[in-house]
C-alpha cells in the first residue's frame, strides 16, 4: 500500500506539497500513521506536476530510493512551481519489483494517475483478464508488473473515444470498480482502490474497497496552510481542522481551485 496527495490551486513550489507540511509525504515514508497493509513507504516514489503554458501533458519524475534518499529532489522541489501536483510513496505489494517502471505516478496524454491499495491475488488471472479487455494502444501503454498500472490502462480503456471531462473520468472510474468487481465476484478477493485521476486542471479522487475499511482519503479545501487550493491525500498532512474524511465509496470531483462535489460511487450525491 502506498500513500499519495495531488495538489490543485494557485502556483506553489512542489516542495510545499511534499515536504513542507508537518506530515509531510516524506514523513509518511518512515512513520505513516493509517496504513492497513505494509508498515513504511520506501520502495520508490514519483511525484508529476503540470506547466500547461508549455505542454499539456504532466511531467514525471521517479525513482526507486526512499524519498528521503534522493540527492535531486530538494533542489527540484524547491524550484519548479506548479497549480497541479500529484505524488506518491510506494510500498510494494509482494510479487510486484523494485522497479522505476513500478513507481507511481503513471501517465498517459494530458492525464496523471495514482493508486493508494491493492487487490489481493491479482497475479492469479486478473491481470491477464485486464489486459484481454483492453484495445491495443493501451495494452502496450503497460511497462511494469502492478496492479495499479493495470487499473490505469483499464480506466483509459473506458475512457476512449469520450470527452475528458471530470464527468467522464467518474464515469470510467465507476466503469473500473464495477468491471473489477464482476471478473472477481465469488473469489474472496480484497481490492483496495483509492484512486486519483487528474489532467492538470481538473482532479477526480475515489475512496473504495469492496471490504471496509477503505484505505484512508482526506480532503481539504482552502486550508490554513494551503490557501486558494484544494489537496486531497491518504494521509492529513497537518493538524488543520478543516481537513475533511471522504466517505467510504465516495468520489471527489474537483473541478478547479474552489469548485468541489462529493458523489456517491453510484452516483448520488452525498449529505
């Protein structure tokens, strides 16, 4: 199980979102404090922001160290400023390898993508049934062995073809689960699926597993350390009281800085 925040409001430093907080990504890489599976974050990390006044597409940054232990990111963090910022601690799920083509975030086009969980005994067929649904182009977007990758390509996979907007990415997100949970029905399988997807303008997050408890997923909005923003992460980066729990089977959908919706994985609207 990994731990993940994506950041989307006025243009700050990275360093801000990943190391500046009190409970910082860096932090949670040695003494995360809700995890239910896995007990550090040190096998990798990657962290993409977003410069649409250049390109479209994120940019991804990734590596196999703890997060602490790259010599780079100090100095990267503290230069590059951005309005969308994704980025992830990773703890590997067994059977899937130290491998910087494992290390999230993934992206494809304009979109980043992260997993916070996991699906229990995905190596036995749900991989391969994964990669039989999806059109070629996205069979040959799967570089490494997780199953968060996989999830991602399937999300595309619902995706072609569709406008992106933060309605389709919901839709596609609700297509995934239910996909994942048919091929999987009667199995005694565990699935996990905290997910973010996000273009650099727009951020849709889901809290879920087919089990409760669901991985952990917080948001806040306009917060005391992250004026005009929302963030949304696995873990509280601070004591602020406005950190809000997203619900179980709950997707955040964030349509700018100040615009957010709470919906029901089946799509109603929360209280």
């Amino acid at each position: 199980m990994c731990r993940f925040v994506v950041y989307r409001g006025k243009p700050v430093p990275l360093a801000q979102v990943i190391s500046a907080p009190e409970h910082s990504l860096i932090e949670q890489s040695y003494q995360p404090k809700e995890m239910t599976a896995g007990t550090v974050n040190v096998d990798g990390f990657g962290v993409g922001w977003y410069n649409r006044a250049l390109d479209s597409t994120p940019c991804i940054y990734t590596n196999i160290v703890p997060i602490w232990n790259d010599r780079n990111l100090p100095g990267l963090s503290r230069h590059i400023v951005s309005d969308c910022i994704v980025a992830n601690v990773r703890s590997a799920t067994p059977g899937f390898g130290l491998d910087q083509s494992n290390c999230q975030p993934f992206a494809h086009g304009r979109l980043s993508f992260m997993h916070n969980g996991f699906i229990e005994k995905a190596r036995d067929g749900l991989l391969r049934k994964i990669r039989e649904a999806l059109r070629d182009e996205y069979y040959r977007l799967i570089r490494g062995s997780t199953d968060s990758e996989h999830i991602f390509a399937l999300i595309l996979n619902f995706l072609h073809g569709q406008e992106q907007t933060p309605q389709a990415y919901a839709t596609a997100i609700r297509h995934t689960v239910a996909q994942l949970l048919d091929w999987t029905r009667g199995q005694a399988v565990h699935m996990g699926l905290n997910l973010v997807l996000s273009d650099g303008v727009h951020v849709v997050a889901l809290r879920f597993a087919n089990t409760s408890p669901a991985p952990s997923l917080y948001y806040v909005d306009n917060g005391t350390d992250f004026s005009d923003a929302v963030v949304i992460a696995s873990e509280k980066l601070s004591a602020d009281p406005g950190w809000k729990t997203v619900p179980e089977s709950h997707i955040v959908i964030c349509r700018n800085a100040t615009d957010i919706d709470l919906v029901a994985l089946g799509g109603r609207e929360a209280a």
